[in-house]
C-alpha cells in the first residue's frame, strides 16, 4: 500500500528546520514574547546541567515522541508543493493515494433517491418514448439527471407512502455488489404504480446470447468458459441477495441476466422490484407457511396437464406472477416466493446455459398429429442418467448423451466430466422436493470449483478452444 506524506511523518516524526521547537513560538508562550534562546545558544555547563535532573514537566516538553502528541502541528511540515490535506503534489504515492481514494468513492453506495413523478414523465416523454425491450413490463431507456438510466414500471400490490418507499429503498439500495444491477431510486405514481430506476449497463440479455431468432447457428457464449463466467457470477449474486440480504429475487431467469461487454461477465438486474411492489413479505415466514401446507396442493402443481400456476385462497399471502418454465411446484401451489423457488429458477438457467435450450420446446407429434411438450429439465435427467450402452449395442453410453445434449455450437470443445457435473448440480436445483435443493451458499461453491476445473482444462489445451470442431462422439 502507498504512504502517503502525512502517513510518513505520522510513523517517523522527525523534526525539520523549518518546524523546529528552538524556531517555532510556543503555544503557551504570549504574543510578541520570544520563546527564548535555543539549546545552541546556551552555555555548555548550563545545558548538561539542565538535561541531568530535568523536571518531569520541562522533560515531558522537551521530548521529541510527547512533542509530537502534545504539538501534532509542529511535526507536519508543509510547504508550497503541499496540497490540501497534507498530500505532497510531486510525489507519486500521494497521486496513486488520490487515485484509489478516487475509485473507492465510485464503488460506495449512493444515498437512494425518491424521483417526482414530473421527472419520470420528462425523462419518458410523457411514456410515449420507444420501448426498451418487448417484454411485459414496460421499461424505457432514458436520461435522468444526467445519467443513462433504465426505467421499468411495475404495479404496487400494497399502498406505500413517499417515507416507506424511501425506508425500503435505504435498505435495498446498501446493497453493492458487481455482480447486480444498481437501483438507483423508485416513484410512486398514485396507488396502482410504481416505476423503478436503475443503472443503465452496456450488454443484452442472457436469453438473446443463447437464442438469436436471425442467426440460430450463432450464440455469442461460443466457448465453454464464458458459459461458466456468467454461472459463476450468477450463483455469486444470488448468494449475496440470499445471505448478506436476506432477501428473496423472485424474477430469476435468462430475459433477467445481463451479459455485459466485453468482459462477457454477468449481471443480475430487478432487484428489489418483489420487495418495493409488495409481491413477497418475510421470506423465512413464506418458507414455514409452505413446510405447512399439505403435499396434495404441491403434488398437483407437478401434473403434467396444468400448465397455469394455481392461486392460494389465502388472500393475505402475498402472490405474483411467474414466468412459465422457472416456477418451482410449491409456488405454483401457493404463489409465494421463497429463496429455494430462487434456487429452483437458477437450476433451470444452469440448463439454459450447458445445453443452449429453452426451459420447455413444442413440437408436433408426427403419428398423433398433437403438440407435445419437452422440458429441459427431463432432457437433462436423461442425458446424465445412469446405465445405458457402452458402445457394445445400439445404445448410447453416458458420455455419448452428455456429448450429444450440451449444446452444438460449441463444437464439442468442452470438458464433458465439468459438464455432466454442471448438470447434476442444476439438476439438484430443481428437485421436486424443497428440502432435497441445496442453498445458494452450497451450489455457489460447486459452480466457482467447477469453473476452477474448467480453467484448468482449457489451460491443458494450450490452444484457443473456441477453434476445436472435431465430434468425438455421435451425434
């Protein structure tokens, strides 16, 4: 770490000539009073005479180390080369002192911010701008207070005053973490809804890397290790909201993760929207109530012909809408929200990543003539199942199902034991039963070890692995 001047004379206090006590007047001494002769001046006899038994007073004052803690300003020297604070202008240490002091104000938290609603509506142009994205929830790309923002609105589910949304928004808003979207501040428009601004980051969204509607053939994540950086970024985060905030995301999926540019890394965006529109309360109560509630209602949610997510009667639950493929059975019994539906939801974007898919495919049945639904995740239950052949029958071993699942466009240049593993931790994600899915503090770990096992592999190459194209396996 670089010292700076005023960190140097602080730990080495060495007296100057300019700050010297023999030319320096003493605080005590009245105005217009010379402090008297220096030591220099003074007979010899006298000064050994006066440093042998020195009194306990004047020897307190004469000594160098008390000096400096009585007098803290005689042991600063500054001069015209002296910036403010004490910081040397030419010296390099107090620049890069500056410098860091400098990048760690832009990494603090900033104090939220509670728009007007006249500023929403400049901003949008009265909301008749072009929409951001085609997604259900309007959202705008704009300018607010000379920053490129992100303004989504939401309806509030719970009547909330300007002092509870600026309560809520302290909390949520301490949150700094890379890996997740800032909100910057929230408005209150009326009692129906509530617009939420966040911080503009250059990139698109997870779901559009992996599925491009021009250019099937083409994903942007064309190599194994960028696929494993946004997992690994995503588990991070979600353990941050889960165990430093205890809080619940609720709007997990792959339309939620931004991929940024041109780190390829990820960031987790709508943060804090369940929080400030009501749709969750106290997820450790939303956990217990679910533990209560009868097994029938959850085992109804897994039937493969409803497809809608079922309502609770309880009317003081609090309740939302999911998104198709990312709802966990219990909240498709209840509605709620909890962070093990968090967990299922990443289990399911875990597929999306390894095998390239969406979380269910339609297609039609060429004998009954009916359409039929594949999810992802039976297809990956499939391909890591146990058994099958190894190359003596007809029958694909389990290596051969891994090769021919995951996805084509990285030309099988992956490490198939990593993949396979990636597979069964998402797997354990989305297990039916609540209890049996791991917390995103356990499945965090097992995605940074494998991404760890992923670097070693492409280290093993020593070749670019986006240029392998050679099938090891059929197909």
């Amino acid at each position: 770490m670089c010292k700076t001047k005023m960190a140097t004379d602080a730990a080495e206090p060495t007296r100057s000539p300019r700050t010297s006590r023999a030319t320096l007047q003493s605080p005590r001494t009245p105005p217009g009073r010379s402090a008297g002769p220096s030591n220099s001046q003074r007979p010899a006899a006298s000064s050994s005479a006066r440093t042998s038994t020195p009194p306990p007073a004047a020897a307190a004052r004469s000594s160098p180390s008390t000096s400096f803690s009585s007098y803290p300003s005689t042991s600063i020297h500054y001069s015209s080369s002296t910036g403010p604070g004490g910081f040397d202008k030419d010296s390099k240490n107090s620049l890069s002192s500056l410098t860091s002091l400098s990048s760690l104000r832009d990494t603090l938290p900033e104090t939220p911010i509670v728009y007007d609603i006249s500023e929403i509506r400049s901003a949008t142009n009265s909301f008749l701008a072009k929409r951001y994205s085609s997604s259900t929830t309007p959202s705008w790309l704009c300018t607010l207070r000379s920053k490129e923002v992100l303004i989504f609105q939401r309806k509030s589910r719970t009547a909330m005053s300007t002092f509870d949304l600026q309560k809520k928004l302290s909390v949520i808003c301490k949150s700094h973490y890379s890996s997740i979207i800032k909100l910057l501040g929230a408005c209150i428009s009326g009692e129906q809804h509530i617009y939420l601004v966040y911080e503009f980051v250059h990139g698109a969204s997870l779901s559009s890397c992996l599925r491009s509607s021009r250019n099937p053939n083409f994903t942007v994540l064309s190599t194994w290790l960028s696929r494993m950086q946004v997992a690994t970024d995503l588990a991070h985060a979600l353990d941050y909201i889960h165990t430093n905030m205890n809080f619940v995301h609720n709007h997990v999926k792959s339309s939620s993760v931004i991929v940024t540019e041109p780190s390829f890394n990820a960031k987790i965006c709508h943060f804090g929207a369940a929080q400030l529109c009501g749709e969750v309360g106290n997820s450790e109560d939303d956990e217990e109530n679910l533990q209560k509630r009868p097994e029938e209602e959850i085992a109804s949610a897994t039937s493969p012909i409803s497809s809608e997510p079922s309502r609770s009667t309880d009317r003081k639950a609090p309740q939302f809408q999911g998104t198709v493929g990312y709802m966990s059975p219990e909240f498709q019994a209840s509605g709620v929200g909890t962070k093990k539906s968090d967990v299922y939801a990443f289990g399911v974007v875990i597929l999306e990543l390894v095998s390239g898919e969406e979380p269910y495919k339609y297609r039609v049945d060429k004998e009954s003539k009916e359409i039929k639904r594949t999810s992802v995740i039976d297809t990956a239950a499939d391909a890591v199942a146990e058994g099958g052949d190894d190359g003596d029958g007809g029958g694909l071993g389990k290596e051969a199902r891994v090769r021919r699942w995951v996805d084509r466009r990285l030309r099988d240049s992956f490490p198939v034991e990593v993949a396979e593993k990636a597979t069964r931790v998402a797997l354990d994600c989305v297990h039916v039963d609540v209890d049996r899915r791991p917390d995103m503090r356990r499945v965090a770990g097992k995605i940074s070890k494998l991404y760890l096992d992923s670097v070693k592999w492409s280290n093993s190459l020593k070749m670019p692995t986006d240029m392998i194209s050679v099938s090891l396996a059929p197909r």
